[in-house]
C-alpha cells in the first residue's frame, strides 16, 4: 500500500483524519466512561484490526523476543502516557493551548532526527515552522491569555508538555523498529496493544474497573477513532516520517487546529475572530512554504 501512496497523501490523510477526531472524541467525553477505559478500548481494537491486516498482507506477527521490549515502551509511552495526558491536560488548560504544545513536537522531532537519524532540516524548513507555530498562537491566543486564571494549570501545561516528550519518544522507538527490518504493521499492532493492555490494567488497578458505553454515539465514534484514527492515520504517518523525516511528518500537528477549528465551525458553531483569520493565513502559508520543494541549480539560474 505505501509504495503505490504518494507523498502528498501520506501527508493529508493523516492530518485531514487527526483533525476530524478532535470532534469524534467529545461523544466519548460525553458517555461517562473513563478516558483509561475509552483509550484503551480505542488501541486494543486497533491493535486487533492491525493483526488482522498483517496477516492479510502474510506479515508475520513473530517478531524477535528483544524487539517486544521496545513495543512495550512504545505502546506504554505514545499510545498510553501520551493520549492519557492530552486528556488529563485538558481539564486544566484550554485546549487551544495543547494544541499549540504540540506544534512544538515540529522542533523536537526535527532534533531526534538529526540525533538519531542523521536527518537533516533546512534553515528555510525551520523558519517557516516557527511561522506556522506562531499562526496557531494567534488562532487561539484568547484562550491561551484565560490560562493564567485556572488555578491548576500549571499541573496542565506539565501534563502537555509530558504528552508532546511522549510522541516524540514514540515517534522514536517506532522507527527504531523499523529501520531494523521489521514492518511498520506488525510493529504498530503489538506496540498499540501493549499500550491497550496497560491502559485497562492501569484502570483496574485504580478501581475505575472495565467500562463500555453500548450507545450508538460511543460505539460509531469508538469504531471511527480506531479504525482511521489509529490504524489509517499511524501507518500513512510513519510512512510519511520514513520517506521524508519525522520533522516534516510533525507539520501535521502543526496544521490539525486549524482543519479542526474549520471542523468546529461547521458543528459546534465556532465563529472566527480577525486575529483567528490572520493565524490561519499565517499557518498555511508557512506551511506551504516548509512543504515546497528545494529549487533546483538549474532553476536558480
């Protein structure tokens, strides 16, 4: 499926799915169920949907004892510590100042990159996403200037910034795995079902139990979360960060609020201000600029 997808899809689909979510979550929000129970339900039947299609492609799911070691960390760092974060953060901080956290995974994993990839990013790369980090500032910059007056959130902002380190831990670990030969799905599949695991363990062992919401509101939106939230959106991502570096695959974070503010114009009745407008311009272009192919000699001359 990756050889025949191209770039520029690699790069959109997971954005245009990322960005959907942020309104597919509020029906789980909404059911009452514990977010370790909504979560982990969430990654164990991806993890599922995984295996199935691994062995559908005649992948083998028998990966080596010592790789399992670094599928644990990995489903315990990105798909428990980081969702379960976001979540927790957003209790104490607005939303639209998470969202501005997690532009910054632009910068960090432009760092683990070139730390433990050799990946390199151009100066022109690095300007144009702090231009589009600065877009996203001004998008949500009232509800980044409320922050000061919520009494725990500093705990919140801790929380982000746990949740932005965990991604890019993940991001990390993942292409490990795979650089050693192993494929991305079985990888995925193993590394989200540990994360599942540990979720509901975790919620278990809290005395939160094993809940389901049996609505059609949490089941549809349960079903839409991992089948292209989780499975479609991570195997196009980290296609995308083993063909053109997990820097430029970190603009996806980058252009996500503003695809889901469009999102919650349209249902929730989210209405834009000027300076909202001007972030979003801002955004794109900068975007669009980090994306654009390096000239050639020849067209330079």
């Amino acid at each position: 499926m990756s050889s025949t997808v191209s770039d520029r899809w690699l790069f959109w689909g997971p954005t245009l799915i990322w960005a959907s979510t942020w309104h597919v979550i509020l029906y789980q929000l909404a059911s009452g169920v514990p977010v370790l129970n909504s979560v982990g339900w969430r990654f164990g039947l991806a993890a599922l949907m995984l295996a199935g299609f691994a062995r559908w492609q005649k992948l083998s799911l028998r990966l080596p004892l010592g790789a399992h070691a670094l599928m644990l960390a990995t489903g315990i760092v990105q798909y428990s510590g980081n969702y379960f974060s976001v979540y927790e953060a957003e209790r104490h901080i607005p939303t639209g100042l998470v969202a501005v956290l997690f532009c910054l995974m632009v910068f960090g994993n432009a760092l683990s990159g070139r730390v433990f990839f050799g990946q390199r990013v151009t100066a022109r790369f690095l300007g144009a996403s702090v231009g589009a980090v600065l877009g996203v500032v001004m998008i949500f910059w009232p509800e980044i200037a409320s922050t000061g007056s919520r009494p725990t959130a500093a705990y919140g902002l801790m929380l982000g910034l746990c949740a932005v380190l965990a991604a890019c831990v993940g991001n990390v670990l993942t292409l490990t795995l795979t650089r050693r030969g192993l494929a991305l799905v079985p990888v995925l599949a193993w590394s989200m079902g540990y994360g599942a695991l540990f979720l509901l363990t975790t919620s278990v062992m809290t005395g939160q139990g094993l809940s389901f919401a049996w609505t059609p509101s949490y089941v549809l939106s349960l079903l839409y979360l991992a089948v292209l939230g989780s499975v479609v959106a991570f195997v196009l991502y980290f296609k995308l960060a083993q063909r053109q570096g997990t820097a430029r695959a970190a603009l996806t974070g980058v252009v996500i609020p503003v695809i889901a503010l469009g999102i919650s114009a349209l249902f929730e009745g989210w209405r834009p201000t000027v300076l909202a407008l001007a972030g979003m311009v801002l955004c794109l272009g900068s975007i669009y600029v980090a994306t654009r192919p390096p000239r050639s000699p020849l067209s330079r001359n």
